[in-house]
C-alpha cells in the first residue's frame, strides 16, 4: 500500500528552539525534499510573516517534479468571517494547490483557550475548509490535539472530524499535538475515527468516496515514530513529519526513521529504492542547511547507526554483516563501520585494517596489545584512526620511518607587560642527516608545528599542503584538577582528505607532539607505499 508523505520541516520543523530559516534556505530543503519523494512540503504559514509570504511566491518557480506544495493556517477566527479574516486571505495569496488548515479538537481548547463555543468552533472548521474547497484547494485539516481532545470529549472531537468532512475535506489529520498519546491509544482511537466516518458514509478516502485519513505526532513522549506507525496500520495513509523530527520541544515525528521501517520493515510503499538510498545524504544535507550538527546516533542514517565497537560483535559482522545488524546499511545510503578501541578483539584490528587498504602481516595481536595499552594510559583510537593507521604501519617490518623526532624544547616566556612568547627548538634526522631548526610560534603548539615543518620541508615538500584543521583538549582524569593527563586530538587535512591523530600525557605539550608526530608522518607514509606499490 502507498503512503502519502508530508514533510513539515519548513512549518513545525522551524518551530524548533534555535532553528531559523532564511528564505534561500527553505528553497534548497524544498528541492531536495523532492528528490527524495516527499509527496508534500508544507512551506510555512503565509499569515505569520513576510518570509514565509515570499516562499510561497519563489516556489511557484522551482519546479517541482513531484511534491505539491501546502501553505498552512489556522481556521477562520471566531466571530468573524473568511473573507475578512488575515490568516485566511494570506491562504489564498499564497497560491498553493494544497491548503493545510489547522483547527480545534479538544472542548478545552474551544472553550478556555479560543474563549468561543463549541458551535461556533465547528462553523469555523465548516466554513474554514468549505472556502478553500471552493476555490479548487486540496484541502488538508489538521484536528489539533485529537488524541487529547477525545479522551476528554469524544463525542465533540469526533463532531469537529465530520463538520471538515461534510465540508469536503481531502484529508483529516489526527494530531497529538502535546506528544503524549501512547501506540496502544492511537490504534485505538484511529480505529473509532474510522468507525465514526463510516457511519457517516464516508469510507478511508482510497476509493474517493471522502477523506483520507492522516497522522501528526510529535516526541514529548519518544513515541513520535511508533505512534505513527500504529496509526498507519490503523488503517492511516497520509503521514506528517519532519526531516530528523526537528520540531518545537522534544520535536516532530522523525520522517527518517519513520520511512525506513514502514518501507523495510513493513511492506509499505513510500518512495522508490533509489529515494531511500539518499535518506542519509538528504537527513545530513538538511542539518547541514539548518546549521545543527547531524544526530551521529540517529537510527538508521547516523554516523554511529552501523558502527561496530565490541569486538565479539565485529567478529561476528566480519563473518554475517546481518548478526548484528537490523537492515543493510546501504539501503539507506549508510555503510558499516568499525570503530578500533579497548575493548576490540584482533576482527576489529582486521577489518579496520582492510578498510585502509592495509596489510596487518600477522601482526593482528600486536597492534591490538598496543591499543590496549596505550588507551589504559588515556590514549583513545575512535577517534583518530590516523593514530592507529600509523600504529599499524609502524609495526610491518620493512617500514621504514620517513623522519626521526630525537628531542625538543619549548620555552614560553613573558617579561614584564610585554607579549606572551613561544619558541620551539627541534632535533630530528631525515635518513642520515640531523638537522636543528628553532620557530616562533602563536602558542608552543604552533611553534613545535612550524619547527618540525622547517626542517620537514627540505626533504619533502608536500608537507606545505597538510594543514592543521582542529585542535582539541580533553582531560582525562579530570579529578585530578590541574594535574589530570589531558588527551590531545588533531585533524589534519590536505585538499579534501583528512585524518585525525591523537596524544596523550601529564604534559599537555608532550601529548601534542605526539599527535603532531602522528599527523605529519600519516601522509609521508602514505606517499611512499604508494610509490613502493607502484615499483613493485
Ligand atoms: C499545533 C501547531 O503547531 S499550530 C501552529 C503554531 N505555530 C505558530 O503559532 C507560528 C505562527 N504564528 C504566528 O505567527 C502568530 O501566532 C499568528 C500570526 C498566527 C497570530 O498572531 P496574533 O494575531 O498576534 O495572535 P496570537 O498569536 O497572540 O494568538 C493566537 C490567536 O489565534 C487564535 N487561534 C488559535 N488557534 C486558532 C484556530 N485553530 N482557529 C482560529 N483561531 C485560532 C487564538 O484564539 C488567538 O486569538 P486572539 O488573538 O483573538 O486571542
Ligand atoms: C498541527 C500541528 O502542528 C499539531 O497539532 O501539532
């Protein structure tokens, strides 16, 4: 069976505490929501303001393959009229083919938030949908608080459903507005809804005999996707959500999660295969847009949803990728990963290993003896998998180091009022030769930087496109205050390949070497297993 997908992200995904959207913005997720199938993108509410407004009239220009596109808004005000009310108009110069109008539910809301009466509230949702119905609009209604809203009156709740319906409503939506409905309520409630509408004469919209049915969850809960999937297999075909279940409080439903298991788990159709393969690029392309970080454990399109740490897992996924794993990650366009640390067996060292296009030489248990060690002494390789590229390049027997660091000296001085300074001096050989070099630097990490890179880069002088991205401190055992082991973590990156490297030690200035070591010998060695691949 086909589900209808309608995407919020740009209306109650915006609703979120700390996401803005410009209007340039809301254009690139609206693309890119319609290549990825979305059958509806709900772009904002016309009558909230001039942003908004302006969406609706560039969109008109966007040309969209697939998606119809909604304008949202309330039900006429009380008390007065459609074609008076601002909302309303801002509706129709909006120019959608779709009009989304939300309304009230719940006698608690009629009464004591709207301060209007209960028919008055259903002439509201009457005329509201009617108006629109009139001037060719499919027409989405939004029953705000249902699920609320009919465990206090399901008598009233029901009655506002039918007055959209016999208005001539496309679609009723169910909303749990406050995100407190459990799955079990849903199916349930769902379940007299279409009870209700067929008593009525309407049949679940698939045969164009009345409207469909639709959900709207959110996560107060953590229930938004589970609510949702049950009032799909209550029989609901219309579902809204957002692109990573952004949304006002705890967030919307998750439309991620949502399409992958409806479509892998349960048989229903949504998008095409090709679409959800790009469900990992559009959830990271829309946080991206957002300027939010992307969730790395969010199910199914995290960076983490396929990232094997436990050795005994890795073991076993090296044998049967699906012994621990839900789906094939690349139904999703995520891969599999292994993540090397202390608590990995010689599979994750393995296939790690592989990954890089490394040969281990048998030397599976030495390499992993090493992690161990080095992370008992606060090392951490998660993270800096150039550390641990170069831990097993270092152990093949023929490696031959590209430079040797034989010792340094920092000096961080200040006299008087006069500025900070840090010098570093550095010994190190290159083949045969030693050389001396001194630097200046701002801070002593930058100088040890620039004095390793002096004498570096002589000899090889790729060394001048590696440059150092991210710097990071964390300390270790931090209940030893000033005296806690900090843990450095550097990324390094020459055009669009990058590495991180990772030191530690009581000194902050020892751990930093280490990981600069690191990063700086990465890529020499690189380099020269190439050449030696290609001679050979
Ligand atoms: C569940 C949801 O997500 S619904 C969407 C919530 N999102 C938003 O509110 C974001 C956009 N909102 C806005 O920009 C503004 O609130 C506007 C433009 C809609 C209204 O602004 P204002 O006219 O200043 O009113 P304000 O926001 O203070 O109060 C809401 C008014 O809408 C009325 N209202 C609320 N819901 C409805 C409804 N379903 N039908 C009719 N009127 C409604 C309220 O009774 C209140 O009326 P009052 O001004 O006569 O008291
Ligand atoms: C309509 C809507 O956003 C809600 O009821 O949550």
């Amino acid at each position: 069976m086909q589900i209808l997908l309608y995407d919020t992200t740009l209306r109650d995904g915006t609703q979120r505490e700390g996401l803005s959207l410009s209007v340039e913005d809301k254009l690139k997720i609206a693309r890119e929501l319609d290549l990825l199938g979305v059958h509806y993108i709900e772009g904002g509410w016309p009558g909230s303001n001039p942003k908004d407004a302006e969406f609706f009239q560039r969109i008109r220009r966007a040309d969209l393959r697939h998606a119809r596109v909604a304008a949202f808004g309330s039900t006429r005000r009380a008390d007065a009229t459609c074609d008076t009310d601002a909302n309303i108009q801002a509706l129709v110069a909006a120019e959608t083919p779709v009009v989304t109008l939300v309304g009230k539910s719940s006698t608690l809301h009629v009464e004591q938030v709207l301060e209007t009466t209960r028919q008055e509230n259903l002439a509201m949702i009457a005329e509201s949908v009617a108006y629109f119905k009139e001037r060719g609009k499919e027409v989405v209604y939004d029953a705000e608080h249902f699920f609320d809203g009919y465990k206090l009156d399901a008598a009233y709740a029901l009655a506002t459903l039918t007055a959209a319906a016999h208005a001539g409503a496309d679609c009723l939506v169910l909303c749990d507005t406050n995100g407190g409905s459990l799955p079990h309520e849903v199916t349930e409630i769902v379940q007299a809804v279409q009870r209700r509408l067929a008593n009525e004469g309407f049949s679940n919209g698939a045969a164009g005999r009345g409207p469909t049915l639709g959900i709207h969850t959110h996560n107060d809960g953590a229930l938004a996707v589970a609510n949702a999937l049950a009032a799909v297999r209550a029989g609901c075909v219309h579902v809204q959500g957002t692109i990573n279940g952004y949304g006002e409080r705890c967030g919307n439903m998750d439309l991620i999660p949502l399409i992958a298991n409806l479509q892998l788990k349960l048989g229903y159709r949504c998008i095409t295969p090709e679409q959800l393969r790009r469900l990992t690029e559009v959830s990271h392309y829309v946080a991206a847009v957002a300027n939010l970080n992307p969730d790395t454990h969010a199910p199914f399109v995290g960076h983490s949803a396929f990232a094997h740490k436990g050795g005994i897992h890795v073991a076993a996924v090296a044998k049967v990728p699906d012994s621990y794993q839900h789906i094939d990650p690349e139904l999703v366009g995520n891969r599999m990963r292994v993540v090397v640390s202390e608590l990995s067996g010689r599979g994750n060292v393995r296939m790690r290993a592989q990954e890089l296009g490394l040969d281990l030489n048998g030397n599976e248990r030495v390499v992993l003896q090493r992690i161990k060690e080095l992370e008992n002494r606060g090392f951490q390789f998660e993270a800096a998998e150039g550390s641990f590229e170069m831990l097993v390049r270092r152990a093949a027997p023929d490696y031959e180091p590209p430079f040797e660091l034989l010792d340094f000296t920092v000096v961080v001085s200040k006299h008087g009022a006069g500025d900070i300074i840090s010098q570093a001096m550095v010994k190190l050989k290159v083949g045969n030769e030693v050389m001396h070099t001194a630097a200046e630097g701002d801070g002593p990490v930058n100088a040890l930087d620039k004095a390793i890179r002096k004498a570096l880069l002589p000899h090889y002088p790729e060394l001048a496109d590696v440059q150092l991205v991210d710097y990071k401190v964390r300390i270790v055992d931090e209940h030893l205050g000033t005296a806690a082991r900090p843990r450095v973590l550097i990324e390094s990156a020459r055009g669009e390949e990058r590495w991180s490297t990772v030191g530690c030690s009581e000194n902050i200035i020892e751990a930093s070497f280490m990981a600069l070591w690191d990063s700086l010998e990465l890529p020499l060695a690189r380099r020269r297993a190439s050449c030696n691949a290609h001679r050979s």
